[in-house]
C-alpha cells in the first residue's frame, strides 16, 4: 500500500498545484483536507471535486464554522485576545481547529504525513506543525513551499502544463487569509510601511469616512459569551456574522500594524475584524462593570501571555490550558447588557447594566444617599502612604 499525505487544502492555485506536486516528489497518494471556517467563497462541495481533479485519491471536507466560532473565537473573546494591543489573532485561532481535523482525516485515511501551504518565513507554519505534533506526534510534516521548492511561477506553469481545473493568470497583488472572526492582507505594495492601503485592500468593511447612519446595539452577555443582540438570542456564529455586517458597514475593526512575528521579523499587515474588535470592546467594559480590581489587575496580565500563547501556535501547550482556567474562572459574573453606538469607524459604549454588577450607586453617587463613609478616607489615606513616608523621611537624612 502506498503512503499517504493529508494536505491542507484550500481550493486555490497553490494547493491545488501542490496535490500533483507532492505525489511526484514523495510517490505519495494525497488526501485532500478543506475546513469551512466561515472564510466565504466557494461551496466545500466545489472545493472538494476541484481536489479530487486535481489528483487526490480522497476529498475530505468539513464545516467547523460553528465549532470554530465557540470553541476558538469565543475563549479569544474572553481573554480580550489581541496581539501587540492591536490584532485579534484571525489567523492563529483558525490553525488549531484546521489541524484538528487534519490529524482526524489522517487517523481516518491511514496517512503517515501531513502537509501545508505555509512559506518557511511566517507563523502559520509553526502553528500547524506544532499543532500536529502535539495532537499526533508520530505524524511527520512537510510544506511544499518551504520543502518541495513550490514558488509561485512554478505552481502557474505545473498548472497549465497538467491543465488543472483552477485560474492561473488572475493576478491577485495580496496574500489573504480570513474566516468569520476577520481578515488578514499582506506582501504586494503593502510591504512598503510608507504606502497607505488602498480602497481595494478592504473587503469586511466599508469605508469610515461617509458612513450610514449611526447604528446603536445591545449585546447581551452570559458569562463572557455574548448569547444575544437587542434581546434576539444568536449562536455564537450569528452573533460574530450579524456583527461583521452592521460594524463592518460602519467602517469598524480596521487595523494596520508593523507585527512582531514569531520568526524574528517585522511584518506589516492589515486586518479587518468588525465583528470581533465591536464584541471585545462591548466584553472589556462588562468585565470592567463585574470583575473585582485586583482579578480584573491581574486577568489583564493572564490575557496578554494567553495571547502571546496562541499567536506563537501554542493552542495545546499545558500553559495555556492551565490559563483557559483561570480566564474561565473570571468570566464567572461577566453577565449582562452592553449598549454599543456604532459609527464612523468607532464603536463606543454608551450604556451597561448587570445584575451581577460590582458598581453599587449608592456607593458611587455624591448626592443625597451617599453611603460612602468619608470619615474613613484619612485614616486610610494615613496607612496606605505611610511606606512612602517613612522612606522619604530616611532619604532626607541620608542626604543631610
């Protein structure tokens, strides 16, 4: 029997190209693996017949939309995952629910190998290989850009010497990556930091600068997860799709970033995540309104290492299950509404209510009512400098 490979595939040219490719290389029979993470476009039935005229013995297809919406996106929600203050880590939580369901088609199909698209310069090739070797370690891994010598041109000419049924002259100037928490776009023009993206980069959004009408939402939240919008309850999978449509058409969620990349280079990117950058803000101000100070002080640290964890394709690391625990134990409270006003590119919360809310009125009001005791606040204010003025007090003799 020969040895087979399970490819990562994804209807395009250069996956399409590497099915022939990597048979003629390794002699290998290919099984042609497609995940629906709501990145749009073609039907998986499209995909899958494409593979298999392509020259792949098997066809696997899933959709892990909804999987992917609430088992990945929703714990990036909860962690206010964003890379560098900035990006929601479209790209690193879609790899491990992709390399999932690679090593389950490899465990179905009897592979011994899996491969990838990536370059040997970015993350993703540390996030799917890192990803396959925990989840099946005695699986091997080769990418054909990177192992095989796959470039551009010679995917294009293998193409139409072999007429494969995929478009060879379209020419595309970025690298696109996307799924329904948001969008990457890279290399062409934009790796020139001077030059300002043009209108035709963006896709998810529209333009900020004459937007509709502001559009006000309520989202509602059950411990982190936001379960409904102006009182209709959605999946999670709605909810991320119903908010790319109303803060993608405000101009909301773009982001342009020189990125710290996990190889050691500086890459810069464009992103555009309505959906979720409106969502993280709505959930950072619960969190703001029900997580006590010193949880909240410290979960800010937690989400920045959780981040920095699933950024450098360590989804299955011990470390980072041990802090899906923690941010988990946080979001406990995080119930309630959020009113969010949406506009020009901004999204702006205007209102919130909890019934398990740590602001008391009473507590913060200056009017009649008041039930803070003042009387309090010297004694308090006595004791809590008196560290400082007890130093201060040596550093003046010291200097005398």
């Amino acid at each position: 029997m020969k040895e087979r490979i399970v490819l990562a595939y994804s209807g395009g040219l250069d996956t399409s190209v590497a099915i022939g490719w990597i048979a003629e290389a390794t002699k290998a029979e290919v099984i042609a693996v497609a995940v629906d993470v709501g990145q749009g476009g073609e039907s998986l039935e499209t995909i899958r017949q494409r593979a298999l005229d392509c020259g792949a013995v098997e066809a696997y297809v899933a959709d892990a939309r909804e999987e992917f919406a609430t088992e990945y996106c929703m714990p990036a929600l909860k962690a206010n995952g964003l890379y560098m203050d900035a990006y929601p880590l479209v790209s690193a939580i879609s790899r491990p629910v992709i390399v999932k369901h690679l090593v389950a088609a490899a465990r179905q199909f009897g592979a011994t190998t899996v491969s990838h698209g990536c370059t040997g310069k970015g993350n993703d090739q540390v996030r799917f290989e890192v990803g396959i070797q925990t989840l099946g370690p005695d699986l091997k891994c080769i990418a054909p850009v990177r192992d095989l010598a796959l470039t551009r041109d010679k995917a294009i000419d293998f193409a139409e010497k072999n007429n494969l049924p995929i478009e060879t002259t379209k020419k595309n100037p970025f690298s696109i990556d996307q799924n329904v928490w948001g969008r990457a776009v890279e290399t062409g023009f934009l790796e020139d930091i001077w030059n300002a993206p043009t209108k035709d980069v963006y896709n998810y959004t529209d333009d900020p600068t004459f937007p509709p009408v502001a559009d006000e939402v309520i989202i509602t939240f059950r411990k982190g997860v936001p379960v409904a919008l102006d009182g209709v309850g959605y999946s999670p999978l709605q909810i991320i799709q119903e908010m790319n449509r109303r803060a993608g058409a405000q101009g909301i969620g773009r982001i342009d970033i020189v990125e710290d990349r996990l190889v050691g280079i500086k890459s810069r990117e464009i992103y555009e995540a309505p959906g979720a950058m409106a969502l993280i803000a709505a959930h950072k101000e619960l969190e703001n309104v029900t997580i006590e100070r010193e949880q909240a002080r410290f979960k800010m640290t937690v989400g920045q290492r959780w981040t920095e964890l699933v950024y450098d394709g360590q989804w299955f690391s011990p470390l980072k299950r041990s802090l899906d625990a923690f941010i988990e134990d946080t979001q406990e409270h995080v119930n309630g509404d959020i009113r969010l006003e949406m506009h020009g590119g901004r999204a702006t919360v205007t209102g919130r209510r909890s019934e398990t809310a740590l602001y008391d009125f009473d507590l913060a009001t200056y009017d009649t009512g008041d039930s803070f005791d003042q009387s309090m606040a010297r004694g308090f204010i006595e004791i809590f400098g008196l560290s400082s003025k007890v130093a201060s007090g040596r550093d003046q003799r010291a200097a005398q």
